[in-house]
C-alpha cells in the first residue's frame, strides 16, 4: 500500500486555518457551518475525508491522496492557510519524547524539497491549546530543537525571526499537531456566506476575474452568457462552458443560463443609432440578466468592468448601462489594471481558456465610431423604437439553464 492510501492511518491530516472569519463574533458559527459544507463538497471527489472542527481552524483527515487533497483545500474561500500535519494522540503525547521523534521524521521531509548547497534558517514554534501540557511552549520547542538539529547541523542555522523554515507544533486537547509549512490559502469568507448574485459572463480575461473576486467575498455566483448565433459559433459556447466549469471549482457547482442574443442586436442595428450599439446591448443584457437574477433569488448582478478600459467603460457609459438594470452592479475591477487583472486569471486558471480567440456577441455589428460619453436620455430614445418587453422576453423563453459540476 503506496504512502499516500496510509496516510490516515499514520496520522498525516491537513489543518486548515480561518481567515477574516475570526472577526465574526456571534455570526461565526454560521460562516463555520458553510466553511464546512464547502469543504466537503469540494474534497470528496478526491477521497473520502473526514471533518473536524476546532477552535480557529479545521482539521481534515483524508483516507488518501493527501497532496491533491490539500491542494484542493488551499482553493477553499474562507481559510488563511494549510499545512499537512502528523498528529500524535494526547496519550503518547505526554511523552515528549514521542513528539520529537514525529518532529524528526516532518523535519527529515521538509529539508527533502529546500537546496542543499546553502544554510537554511530554522527555529522551532510551539503553541499550547491546551494548558494541562507539563512543558511550556519554550521548553517544548527547545526539547524538540535539541534531539532534531545534531544530525543537520551543517545544514541549518537556528533564527528565531522570519526564519525559512519553521517547523510548528500545536498541542490540542484532542492530539498534538506537528507540520513544517504553511502554504498560503485563498483567504476571503466562504461561499454562500453572503447572498446570491449573476454574472455577466463573457469569454473574456475580465469578467472571470470578477466572478472570482465575488465569490471570494462569499458570494455565490450564478452566469449568465450571451450568444450570437448564427454569428457567433459553437466554440464561444464551448469556451464560456470551460470558464464557468474553472470557476465552478470555487464554489462546487454552478449554474450557466446561456442567452440567444442574436435577434436583439438585429433589431438594434436596424433600429437605433450605430454609435449606440454596444451601450444598448449592454443595457438589453443587463434587464435579461436582472430578470435572471429574480429567478436565482439573487441580489446583484455582477461585471468585468473597468473603468475608461474600452469605450463603453466610460463613467458616462457605465451610467447608461447601469440605469436598466433592476439591481445593484457590482463591479470588482472598477480600478485595476489589465496587468493586474490577468495575474488573477492566470492565478485563478482562467487565462488560457480566456485569450483563446472565439469573439463574443459585442462583437456582432460592431459600430464604427463608438460612442465615448453616451447621454441616458439618447439611449432611452433609441429603446423607444423597439419593443424591450418582447425582445427580453422572446431572449429569455429561448434561455437555456445548465448545471455545471
């Protein structure tokens, strides 16, 4: 039986710790609840876990594949940081001994993955949860720290400040935790913590970016996708179903209305001024997109806007756009720049699906000379030449509603 299948049954567990949720006083157990659940439904398609909660942290203890397990955790909202960790039960744990021989063999494999030709700093940190334990935490810390440097001691030099390597110790009521690294987390409050909101989803770098920034403030995101078809082919659908299935990762499941567009823009061209055309879509897709909301029993709608990024981004135009929806937009990116928002996607894993070169609807009847600093009034002229109820309407009885796991 290969290391990894033992690893539950050698003690091997991986301690994930809160993030902002220590700030949550009496509404914390709630955030636990949902940090909980989340942690389960994105852990069990790797290996039957079980799930313990403890004071400011977590503890999860997986039957196997260990590493792919707490990898998977690091991409949990609501968690700071993650270590694997062996444990020793509070029993054997009297012993200090016993804990020095378990540091020994941590210590042995976090030295594996650091240089060779270099000295590496080091120090010891203990930290006791449980008070009943006859070492305090210097003396614990300085006990282990004398019984696993002799054989390293050409390799490591001992620091106490920010040192490269510290190996931790946390002595618990329940057993006694012993871990080399902390790897960083991806923070925020766990999904579903703080109400429903819909995306407006391209194929895009920018509005992944922000589906993402939502979800990582515990939001959970529903997309809505609009399609040109017979303009715009199969393969933007395809690409917008590979996002969705990316970002899906972050909160388990999603669900993706994908909207026929097609007709609205038509009508549009035929019927309104062509310097006006993306600002009209933009408002079309945002009544769809709030009518989508209502079904969700959502509060929100969310977009990959930026300001003064592309001409419908100007302060002007952003007003125009966000006067039909029905909702508050929520607008993640309002002040990054590009650079900024694609070292997220590339973080995040939607960078690559993203540059991939199927153009989206706003592409359909582009005008021209767009216009930079559009006026509300001129746009709810143009709209008085169609009918919106119907359009949106016919757009949303053709809206086909996917579930992606």
């Amino acid at each position: 039986m290969s290391a990894e299948a033992t690893s539950a049954a050698t003690g091997e567990v991986i301690v994930a710790r809160y993030g902002e949720l220590w700030l949550k006083g009496k509404n914390r157990r709630e955030f636990e609840r949902a940090l909980v659940r989340n942690v389960r439904g994105a852990v069990e398609p790797i290996s039957p876990c079980t799930i313990e909660r403890a004071t400011g942290q977590i503890i999860v203890v997986p039957e196997g594949r260990v590493h792919d397990v707490t990898e998977r955790v690091r991409e949990v909202f609501g968690f700071s940081s993650v270590s694997r960790a062996r444990t020793i039960s509070r029993e054997l744990a009297a012993d200090p001994e016993e804990i020095a021989k378990v540091a020994a063999v941590v210590f042995a494999e976090a030295l594996e993955s650091r240089p060779r030709n270099r000295t590496i700093s080091f120090r010891v940190q203990t930290r006791r949860g449980d008070k009943r334990y006859p070492l305090v935490s210097s003396e614990l810390s300085r006990f282990v720290a004398d019984r696993i440097l002799p054989p390293y001691e050409d390799r490591i030099r001992v620091q106490l400040t920010r040192p490269e390597l510290t190996l931790g110790i946390h002595v618990r009521p329940e057993r006694v935790y012993v871990y080399a690294d902390r790897l960083s987390a991806a923070g925020g409050l766990p999904v579903g913590t703080l109400g429903r909101a819909v995306s407006l989803l391209s194929g895009g770098i920018d509005s992944p970016v922000a589906s993402w920034m939502a979800m990582k403030r515990g939001c959970t995101v529903s997309f809505a996708a609009f399609h040109s078809y017979p303009y715009v082919g199969e393969p933007y659908r395809a690409k917008v179903r590979g996002l969705v299935r990316r970002l899906g990762r972050f909160q388990n499941k999603s669900v993706l209305y994908e909207v026929p567009f097609a007709e609205i823009q038509v009508a549009i061209r035929d019927a309104c001024p062509e310097s006006y055309r993306t600002v009209l879509y933009r408002r079309m897709m945002q009544r769809i997109a709030t009518a989508i909301a209502k079904r969700e029993k959502a509060g929100a709608l969310i977009t990959g806007e930026c300001l003064g990024q592309v001409a419908s981004q100007t302060l002007e135009n952003l007003t125009c756009i966000g006067a039909a929806s029905g909702l508050p937009v929520l607008r993640p990116l309002i002040a990054f720049d590009k650079t900024e928002t694609i070292e997220i996607a590339r973080r995040i894993g939607t960078f690559e699906l993203s540059i991939e070169p199927e153009p989206d609807c706003c592409t359909v009847f582009q005008p021209t000379k767009p216009i930079i600093r559009g006026s509300l009034s001129v746009c709810e002229d143009a709209e008085s030449n169609l009918d919106v109820d119907a359009l949106v309407r016919d757009a949303l009885e053709r809206t086909e509603r996917i579930v992606v796991e």
